[in-house]
C-alpha cells in the first residue's frame, strides 16, 4: 500500500513539474503570430466589421496570465467619414493564475493607451455605431425555467475581486452629427480607478477636456459587497465642470438589483450661469433687463426616490440677491402629480425680464393688426386636465412691473381639469388684496372665476408705478366677482360677465379739473373768465358700482363728494370697440360736506360726456345739457350757501371757502 501511495505521489510530482514546464516555456516557444489571423477572423465575424491588430504582440501564462496588444482598430462600415470606429495603441492585462483555483480574482494591471472612439451619424440618419455584432438565434428564445433560476439565484461566480493598477490615459471621443450639424469632443481623457475590490471603496479619478473646456470627477464609489447588486452602495463624487461649477453628490444607491432607489445630498457650489454658457460658447438663453443677473446660483438639497417617485427635501437656493428654501414630491410621471412647498424672501422680476421697448408710434406696421387676434391654434390643455398638483408658494417682497407687494401668499391646487388658487393674498400700498380663482380647463375653452377684494390700497403710488401716470389717487376699497370663459382677448371681452364697487376716499382725478370744466362753461355763458391751472378734481369719496356682460362694461350711478361739488356719472364701456360713453354730472352746492353727506343737493350742473377710444377720449361739457337745465342768477347762487342756519364756529369758514369757489366761478359775483 505505501509503494502504491508513493507511485502516486511520484506520478503527479512529474505531472505538475511538466505543467509548470509547459506553462513556462510553451509562449517562449510558441510563436503567437501565427494566431493573429484567426483571431482577427473571429473578431471580423463576430462583430461584422474590419478588425486588426499590431505586430507587438506578448502573451504570458504563469505566473501572470497576461496579453499585451498594439495599435487595435475596429472599423466602420463604408460611407462614414471615419475609417476606424475604434482604436487602441497600446492594451494590456494581467490576470494572477493561482488565485482563480480558489475563486479569487487578482488583475496586477489593466491598461489602455491612447483609445480613440469616432461616432457619427449621416445626414440620412444612420449610425456607425448601429448593427454592430450578430444577434444569437437563441436570443429570442425563452430559457427554460431551472436555467432562468439558475441565472437569478447563482449570484457571482467569484470569491474576490482585486485590481492593483486600472489606468485608461489620453483618450478621445469624437461625436459627429451631420443631420444637426453637431459635432463634440472629449479629448485628455484619463481614468484611474484605485482600490478595486468588493469589499472597499473604489477610488475614482476622471480627467478630460469636453470641447478644449476641463471636467473632472474625483471620489468614491462602494463597497460593492461580496453579492453585487443585492447590496446598498456608497458614493460620494465631486464633479467640476469648466472651471466654473462643481456639483457634490453623496449618499447612497439601494437595493440595486431588485428595486434601485436613490437617497443622497445634492450641492451646486455658487456658480455664474453666464459665465458658464460663455465656456459652452453658447449665447444666452435670454435678454435680461439687468445684465448683472444670474451670476450666483447655488443649490442643495436632499433626494430620494426611484424611477417612479421622487422627493425633495431640505432644499435651498440662491439667485443673487434672492434666498429659495422649497421641498417637493413628485409621482405619476405621466401625469404628473406633484406637490411642492416654497418660500421665497425676496425678488425684483424687472430685473430678470427683457428690457422695455419702445412702444410703436400710431400708424406703424407694428401698432396696425385686430387685438387679441388668435396667432395659431389653440392651447392643448390635455396635460391640465391630467395634472395633480398640491402647491403652497410664500414671497416675502416682490417687485414686477414697477410694482412692489409683499407677504404674498397662496395654495394652488389641481385636480380633473379644474385649478384654484384658494386663497392667494399679498400687501401692496398700505393695503391689501384677498382673492381667490379658478380656472376649469375641462372643455374645449377653459372658464375662469375671480373673486376680490380690495382694502385701503393707496390708488395714487400704485398707478403711478404701474402705468407711470398720475390718473387718480386716494385710498381704495373694493371687492368684486368676475367670470370668463376663452384664452384670447376677445374671447374674454366677449364673455367676461360679472359686478363689483370700488371706492377711493379722500383723493383727487388727476387730469380732469371738474369744477374748472364748470367754470369754464360759465365763462362760455359770459359769466366768468376760463381757468388755466393744471387740472384736477378732489374728493373725499369716489364710489364706483359697475357690472359687465355681453362685452359691455357698465358704470351704475357713480358717485363724487366733496365740499361743494358732487359728481354723478353712469355709461358704458364697449370692451370689444374699446370706446367710451359715459355722462358725466357736476354740481356746485351749499355744503362743506364731502364723505358720508348723503343728502340730494341742488346746485349749479354742468354735464359732461366722455366718449371716443379708450387711449385718447374725449371730455367736453353736455351744452345741451346745460342749456336745458338753464344756469342760476347770482342771488340763487348766495342762497345756496347761506350761512345763517349753520353754527357760528362754521359760518367764517363757509363763506371763506364758499368765496373761494364762486370767485373762481363767477368773478363778477359781490360780496
């Protein structure tokens, strides 16, 4: 039994000294070329391109399996401008032989030099990179079941993995786009992966020059774990583009295989947007009105979420001299549904939005064409109407169109076609606006519905910011409910319908000098001299009832008071023709009473008519109103302000500003 024994062990004693021999002299003694041509053979056939090596070539086997390779080309098909769809100067791996008995991977080196990979698409649309290899006939065969169990449950066939040196250096990637006319480049490209094993991070340091503009993606990726794919992987990268960005990603990537999630901090360090299409050498996507804008944005916040749901929460973001914190959910892509929470400090949109133009003079091409004409087909609202949306907006201040609100606020909803904005609120001029809309996108037209109200809202600053005009001032109150239906201008003038008041107290017209109107139609009358001061009417209170339908806007015994004058006025505003045709009644009373007099005085009256477009109307006194009416003799004019029946604390001031009026009014009037 013991010769036996020693037989045995004699024999596989010669056995593996043979094998080693073998492994160490059959690449000295075999001459590797003479496979070079069935090797570029079988690479031809398989991929159904061109495919050929170097001459330096080096094959090892023991104690390194190795291959070294030279200039490796694989070609194009015919009519690309580029020969060779891929090319390597040098290629060069080495696998250790004796780990693999035990299951384990040990690679000393794998390098690539000089890579070079040309992708082009003709004019015509084909790619070079299309029907590249052969499909396997069994490819579209179902496997039979134990072999797809086998497949899912085996899991890595390896023990270990370790890679010393992984090193790609000045490679290239070309993209050409004939249809598009686009053409980019990679060149410098450098990867050096460091670490490589299953149970480390792996070190990852990227290089390259994106069009002659630098990026670079330096960090860590894993542990990939001993089973990769069932288990969470770290990352933590830093990717800095053209010198002018550099975005951090860190967190983790779940569940890889089975349901991959993503739950990780995104950081864009403040960067200038200008600056960095200046790099991409691409014009600015907008003309803004301040050329000093979007030249600080940051942002950070956290992500989580799969291929059908994300969030985000913790989010902050800078624009310029404006601070964003928001956080947001969105699912249902193909709706989507989305819900969303921002508050935002503080904005100026005039400096953001293109800079005024010049407004066309009359009669230019510009200002010729029908209003609210339809420039195309309609707006497809299929998207609205699908669209889930829960949004709550806060803004600190904001400033647009001259005009600036503050604490302004809102929740914003959508769901089967109908959007509400219920409540949204702001301040604006020492007052305050409330209202609520809805918009129903259900059919063809949307409908919408406004409700609003209006307190102690300085009318004088903010028209004055807003149109750049003095046309009225005091404080405003006012609500009012409004319904229309259309998109365009005149859908909406057609079928806006709907009533309201607006009061202003204590205020003045500007531009329109009643009294002076009055006086300067006494002074037609010869009864005094016409006024020249820059006109203007005061008031305690304008009231100002109004409904609208069927394109009409209609004015309901509106009402001016103020010491010794009273105006009433009523008429329409024809929305399509944008003209006007409103009366116009002033009087001149006995009384310094304004605000909350409501008793009907007698006077002088002399009507008005405003009439003619709504840019350029025109105000002239109703002579036939005033004939009719006749005007009153001097007596009658001082029994309406006689002073004896009021207390004697008022009578001085009465007939002091009674005198003042009248002076005006009828200069020949006596004491």
């Amino acid at each position: 039994m013991s010769r036996l024994i020693k037989w045995v062990l004699g024999i596989v004693a010669i056995l593996v000294v043979l094998m080693v021999t073998a492994v160490v002299l059959v690449p000295m003694l075999v001459d590797v070329q003479q496979y070079k041509p069935r090797l570029e053979d079988l690479v031809t056939r398989q991929t159904g391109r061109s495919f050929t090596m170097g001459n330096d070539m080096d094959v090892s086997v023991f104690p390194w399996v190795g291959v070294r390779l030279s200039d490796v080309r694989l070609g194009s098909p015919e009519g690309f401008t580029a020969k060779d769809m891929v090319a390597v100067d040098q290629f060069e791996v080495r696998l250790k032989v004796m780990p693999l008995f035990s299951r384990r991977i040990e690679i000393s080196t794998f390098a690539m030099n000089a890579p070079q990979i040309f992708l082009e698409r003709r004019k015509d649309g084909r790619a070079n990179w299309e029907g590249l290899g052969k499909t396997d006939a069994r490819d579209g065969e179902k496997k039979p079941a134990a072999e797809k169990s086998e497949s899912k449950d085996s899991g890595l066939p390896i023990e270990s993995l370790m890679v010393e040196d992984f090193t790609i250096s000045d490679g290239q990637v070309v993209f050409s786009d004939k249809a598009a006319g686009l053409e980019k480049q990679i060149t410098d490209l450098n990867l050096t992966l460091g670490d490589i094993s299953l149970d480390k991070p792996v070190q990852i340091d990227f290089t390259a020059r994106m069009d002659e503009k630098p990026v670079s993606l330096n960090g860590n990726i894993g542990p990939m774990g001993n089973n990769p794919g069932k288990s969470d992987i770290d990352f933590d990268l830093v990717m800095k583009a053209l010198g002018v960005m550099d975005v951090t990603l860190a967190g983790k990537l779940l569940d890889p295989s089975n349901d991959p999630r993503v739950d990780m901090d995104l950081d864009v360090s403040p960067f200038s947007l200008r600056k960095l299409m200046a790099e991409l050498e691409q014009p600015f996507f907008m003309e803004t009105a301040d050329p000093a804008v979007f030249e600080k944005i940051a942002l950070r916040t956290h992500i989580s979420g799969n291929a059908s749901a994300v969030s985000l929460t913790r989010g902050q973001m800078t624009l310029d001299d404006t601070s964003l914190t928001f956080s947001g959910a969105a699912k249902a892509f193909d709706k989507p549904d989305v819900a969303f929470d921002l508050a935002l400090d503080q904005i100026d949109l005039d400096r953001y939005l293109p800079p005024a133009q010049e407004k066309p003079k009359a009669g230019s091409p510009s200002s010729n064409g029908k209003k609210g004409a339809a420039s195309g087909s309609s707006p497809d609202y299929g998207p609205l109407r699908k669209l889930v949306l829960d949004g709550k907006l806060k803004i600190g201040q904001m400033t647009a169109s001259n005009m600036t609100v503050s604490d302004i606020t809102t929740h914003v909803t959508a769901r089967n076609g109908q959007i509400a904005l219920d409540p949204f609120s702001l301040n604006l001029y020492q007052g305050s606006l409330a209202s609520t809309l809805g918009v129903d996108v259900r059919k063809k037209s949307p409908v919408t519905r406004i409700n609003l109200d209006l307190n102690g809202i300085q009318a004088g600053p903010l028209i004055r910011d807003a149109m750049e005009k003095d046309l009225i001032s005091g404080s405003l109150t006012g609500d009012a409910v409004l319904t229309m239906a259309g998109d365009t201008a005149d859908q909406i003038k057609k079928t806006l319908d709907g009533k309201g008041k607006m009061t202003f107290t204590d205020g003045a017209v500007e531009g329109i000098d009643i009294a002076g109107m009055v006086r300067n139609a006494a002074a037609k009358a010869g009864l005094g001299q016409p006024v020249t001061e820059k006109p203007r009417t005061d008031f305690a209170e304008l009231s100002l009832p109004f409904s609208v339908g069927q394109g009409i806007f209609n004015i309901m015994d509106a009402g001016l008071k103020s010491p010794l004058l009273r105006v009433n006025a009523g008429g329409q505003a024809y929305l399509l023709k944008e003209t006007l045709d409103i009366r116009v009644e002033p009087k001149l009373v006995g009384t310094l009473k304004g605000q909350g007099d409501t008793a009907d005085r007698t006077g002088i009256m002399v009507p008005l008519r405003v009439t003619g477009p709504f840019a350029s109307p025109k105000i002239r006194p109703d002579l036939a109103g005033l004939l009719g009416g006749g005007l009153p003799d001097k007596e009658k004019i001082k029994e309406m302000i006689d002073t004896k029946k009021l207390p004697a604390t008022d009578t001085k001031s009465l007939e002091e500003e009674g005198k003042k009026v009248l002076k005006g009014l009828l200069p020949g009037l006596q004491n």
